[in-house]
C-alpha cells in the first residue's frame, strides 16, 4: 500500500523526533551512573560531548526511521543494541575502579557504534521481511 509522500514525511520526522529521546534518555542514563559512581555530583564531560553523544545514540535511530517499512524487529534490535553498546563504559569504569587512563579502544568504538546498531537492525529488518514472506 502506498502512503502519500506528506504521511510519509510526518513518519520520517516522528521517527527522527523519537531517535532525539532516545539519545537524550541513553546519554542521560549513562551519565546519571556517571554520577553516582564518580561520588563528585558533576557530569565530567563537556556539555559539547555530551551533545556528540547523543547524536551518536540517534544516528542508528534516525537511519531506521528514514527507512520504508523499517518495522519493530529493527527499532528492537536498535534499542538493545544500544543498551548493551553503552553500558559498556559504566561496565569498564566499574571493574577497573575508575584507576587508569582514558579506554582509548572504548572510546575509538563508541565513535563507530552507531554502525554496528545500525547493521544489526538491518539485518533484524531483512530477517523479519523473509519471515513475512515464508509465512505468507
């Protein structure tokens, strides 16, 4: 069924407008563990990072949206994609007790991450079209 190109649009920038919260919300979440696990009540990162993260958070988000019939398997896997991907910095701050450096290999992965979502749900998307397809 075809939708109207104005319907279409009004998805598209519903989407993008819940990959935004759901940046907000991720980079929220993780740095509110920031907090309380630095005991010292402040962000520790400029609000210009923060910014960049939660467009990395989104990008994978605003991709899906801009895609047709993207469907709930892709923003799932999306979304579990990105809790696991960015708890992880939590994770590395709690088993190495905030002791050494910056994880420069954590960091460099978090940057490309929004691929790796982004590929996941897209295979979730191709997974759950053939699925369709075999069952209809």
């Amino acid at each position: 069924m075809k939708r109207s190109p104005k319907s279409r649009l009004g998805e598209i920038l519903s989407g993008c407008l819940v990959a935004v919260l759901i940046g907000l919300g991720t980079v929220a979440l993780t740095n509110a563990d920031a907090i309380v696990a630095s005991g010292d009540g402040t962000w520790g990162i400029t609000r210009s990072v923060l910014a960049v993260h939660v467009v990395l958070v989104a990008l994978p988000f605003i991709a899906i949206s801009i895609l047709p019939n993207a469907g709930r398997a892709a923003w799932l896997t999306a979304g579990i994609l990105t809790a696991i991907v960015w708890s992880l910095p939590s994770l590395d701050q709690l088993v190495r007790k905030g002791e050494g450096g910056a994880n420069i290999g954590l960091g460099i992965f978090m940057l490309i991450s929004p691929l790796f979502i982004l590929g996941g749900a897209l295979a979730a998307r191709a997974a759950a079209r053939r699925r369709g397809r075999a069952s209809g």
